[in-house]
C-alpha cells in the first residue's frame, strides 16, 4: 500500500504533523493567556493592596481624632472636679442643723466622692470634713 502525502495543508505532512503543528500553537496560546493572567492579577493585587494601606490611614486617624476628643472631655471632667474641690474648701462652714440633718450627710458624702475621684488628697479631705463637723 502506498502511503499518500499532500492533502490538507502542506504538502507532504500527515495528519500526525497537523495535529503537533496545533498542539503547538494551542500550547502556545495558553502559555500567553496564563501570563496576562498573572500580570492582570498582579496588577489587581497590587491596587488591593493599595486600597487597604489607604483605608488603614483613614482609619488611623479617625481613631487619633476619637482619642483626643476622650482626653479633652476627661480633661475637661478633671478641671471640673477641682473647681467643686475649690469651693468645697472655700464655702463657709454652714451652721448645722441641730440633729445632724440630711444636709451635713449630703455634704460629707459629696467630699468623699470627691476624695474617691482623686479630686481632694487626704489632707484636703481631712481639712474640709473637719470644717464640715466643727
């Protein structure tokens, strides 16, 4: 039997040449494809990347500015305590009731949340209840 050279395509190749000439091609194709793939991922991982480093300096420093405004209201909290320590210090001595009302009560309870606070040191606290029971 005589083998027939020719036919579709070139001449002279068979079929098994035909289909390694598109195995070629085809390998060559999805070689191309794979890389575009990678550099197109790169590409995305790198603005993701990005995106996330922008959103944490955001997010930085919304949290700088939530704790600044934590201290300027303790601080704020703090100058008003010592003002109520002032005049706690400074008030007269009102003139107690005769049984020792609820109003003497209220007072030394006042002076103990203030101690308590770290408003008034021990001395201040000393001084001011001494006044109070005189």
């Amino acid at each position: 039997m005589m083998r027939r050279r020719g036919g579709i395509g070139r001449p002279g190749r068979g079929i098994v040449g035909t289909m390694a000439t598109a195995a070629v091609v085809g390998g060559t194709a999805a070689a191309a494809s794979h890389a575009i793939d990678r550099r197109m991922t790169g590409k995305d991982q790198a603005k993701q990347q990005e995106a996330e480093a922008e959103y944490a300096a955001v997010q930085s420093q919304a949290d700088i500015e939530a704790m600044q405004a934590q201290m300027a209201a303790m601080q704020a909290q703090q100058a008003q305590m010592a003002m109520m320590a002032q005049q706690a210090q400074a008030a007269p001595a009102p003139a107690a009731p005769a049984a020792g009302g609820p109003d003497l009560m209220s007072q030394l309870q006042q002076l103990a949340q203030l101690k308590d606070a770290g408003a008034l040191t021990d001395d201040e606290y000393a001084a001011a209840k001494a006044k109070l029971l005189a």
